[in-house]
C-alpha cells in the first residue's frame, strides 16, 4: 500500500545514503571509518551529529531528510552486528560481490534480533523534523553476501531469515515515524539468477505489512578501489539493471532508487519499471567536482522521458560518507538547485 508522502512538491529531492560524518566523530573522507570516542560521548557525538547533518540537509533545501548515517559505521556490518547468531570475532576471507575480498564475520548458529537496532535513533531523527524521513537498511542479499555461512550454508535459507529480522526491524522503524524505508541492495547487480530466483522475494518479505514507502537502492558500489576497478571492465554500457527491473517492477516494492550521473547506464532502463517512482541518481559520488545546477536538470530531463513527473525523486547517485563536507554541501545545494530548474520547467 502506498499512502501521499507529508510532501506534494513535485520532484522531491533526497540522497540515496550516507552523509560525511565530521571528524570529532569519526576519521572523515573514509568507509568503515572508526569511531573517535566511545561511551556515553559517542552517543552523545552521533546525536550532535545528526542534528548538524540535517541542518545542513535544510540548508541545502533537500526536501526527504535522513539521518545521514551518523549513527553507524557501516551500511550492511553495523546492522549484522545487533544480531545474535553471528560472530565477529570468528572472521572468514569470502569474496564480496565477486569482486573483492574482505574478512567478515561468520555465521555460527540461528540468527535473530534480540532488539531494535535503529528504532532509537530514527525516534531521534523524528523529534527533529516535521519533513518526510527515510531512513535505510541493507537488503536481504546483500547481507548474505558479507558474511561467511557456516550454519544454514544455502545463501537463499539464510536471506529468508534476515528478510524477517528486517521485518521486525522495519515495522517497528515505521511505528517510529519514518515516511520512507530503503533497503540498500548492491548485490542486485551482480546476482542476477539469485534475484530472480528468491532475492526480489525475499525483499518483499521485508516489506511485508508496511504502510509506509519502501525503496530499493542498487548501485554499483563506491569507496573501494574492486569496485572502481570492476566498473572499468563494464564497458561503455552498464546493463545490469535490465536483469532485476522487470520482476521488480512486478514487485510490492515502491522506489527504486538508481545511478544516472556519469554512468554508463542507458537511461532507456527506466522504461522496464515503468509506474513505480525512482529515485535518479544525478549527483556522481565518485568525484569532488560539485555538478553545476544545469547538468542536474538535464540528467533529470532526460529521465523525464522514461519516469512520469510525479514519480520522479531526485537524488544521488549513492552514499557521500567517502567526500568532504564541503563537497558534500555543494553537492546538495546543486541537487536541490537542478531539480527546481526542472520544477519551474513542468509547473511553467
Ligand atoms: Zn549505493
């Protein structure tokens, strides 16, 4: 079910993640970023911070606010980490995405969640702001693919328990008050047999009940040199999309949230999820050049042809946590400044 958004603006503007984190928080300009302080002050801290970023999301006039991610270290591990049947000191070299190899965490015995794991710091997000709030969490088979299996040992077995968790975790989010929930799903573009098979599936087993809007984020991944690496051998199209598209399109799912700006991607993609809103990423987060506002408007024209206006919601490309602030900033200001040339262009 899919209810108005408290926003009727058309072409409301958002970002499809992370936000810099300033540095008395954590290490700047960098993922998986350790904490600076500890205790009651980092609680502290990551409150302070997600005030400053939503202060600066206002600023920048971005109409669906976040938290920015300040109140994690990592996009998929943070929220594995407040599970039980996975053990991070038992870590195993497994291959992400095929691409890279990192030492993650295994998985011991049954998994579940003993508490909420963001409940507390959307309820936060929600006494700060009136404006519509998304707030994010990894999907399904993402999160499988970060980990080492050593119990359910079937990637789809264990997808179908962590799609449950996310239900437990995204109900209680959308009790919390929060307009939008995003899965973030990378791994949608490299799994294609798997996605069909059961990764849409169990995507909507994580959205099952909700009354709020869901989304589902699938980019191609930054902030690792593999990822980087990998892109170059795509070649001058990037097709990817046109593997989950169509069953998504038959999906429950709400948003989908894409990579437009300086990517490879045929924007004639779109078409294949014709009817539901998208998210088109016209910020690229993989430069510090900051686009000028006419660039952004003309990524959003030309998505206009394959996305009705009202369905259209401009964004980033991906998560900025990797820039500075400053790039951060003038990439917002440019976003907001690009999809109002096009407002006034639709409205005129
Ligand atoms: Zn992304």
């Amino acid at each position: 079910m899919t209810i108005l958004l408290p926003t009727q603006k058309l072409l409301p503007t958002s970002t499809a993640g992370s936000l810099p984190k300033p540095s008395w928080l954590a290490e700047p300009e960098k993922i998986w970023s350790p904490w600076a302080l500890e205790g009651e002050q980092l609680l502290e801290a990551k409150q302070d911070a997600l005030r400053l970023t939503l202060q600066e999301q206002r600023h920048a006039g971005i109409d669906i606010v976040s938290d920015g991610e300040q109140t994690r270290q990592h996009f998929v591990t943070t929220f594995i980490e407040h599970l039980d049947g996975v053990d991070f000191e038992n870590r195993k070299t497994v291959k992400i995405r095929n691409r890279y190899e990192a030492s993650v965490p295994s998985v011991v015995g049954a998994v579940s969640r003993q508490k909420p794991v963001f409940v507390e710091d959307a309820k936060f997000l929600r006494q700060q702001t009136d404006q519509p709030i998304k707030w994010a969490l990894p999907g399904p088979m993402t999160m499988i693919d970060t980990l080492y299996d050593g119990h359910y040992k079937s990637r789809e077995k264990l997808a179908w328990e962590f799609a449950k968790i996310l239900n437990q975790e995204a109900r209680e989010l959308e009790a919390a008050g929060v307009d939008i929930i995003q899965f973030d799903e990378p791994a949608f573009n490299v799994f294609f047999d798997d996605v069909n098979n059961w990764g849409i599936a169990t995507l909507e087993r994580a959205i099952e009940g909700l009354k709020c809007e869901t989304a589902v984020h699938i980019c191609y991944g930054y902030g690792i040199k593999a990822n980087t690496d990998w892109k170059k051998t795509l070649g001058s199209e990037w097709r990817q999309y046109e593997q989950a598209f169509p069953k998504l399109q038959q999906s429950n799912i709400d948003i989908v949230s894409l990579e437009c700006q300086n990517s490879h991607v045929p924007m004639d993609l779109i078409e294949l999820i014709r009817g539901k809103k998208v998210m088109i990423g016209a910020i690229d987060v993989a430069t510090n050049n900051i686009e000028t506002p006419e660039e952004v408007a003309d990524t959003l024209r030309k998505a206009l042809q394959f996305v009705d206006a009202d369905k259209l919601y401009p964004s980033t490309n991906c998560g900025m946590a990797p820039l500075s602030r400053q790039v951060a900033q003038g990439k917002l200001k440019a976003l907001s400044a690009g999809a109002a040339i096009v407002r006034q262009e639709l409205t005129a």
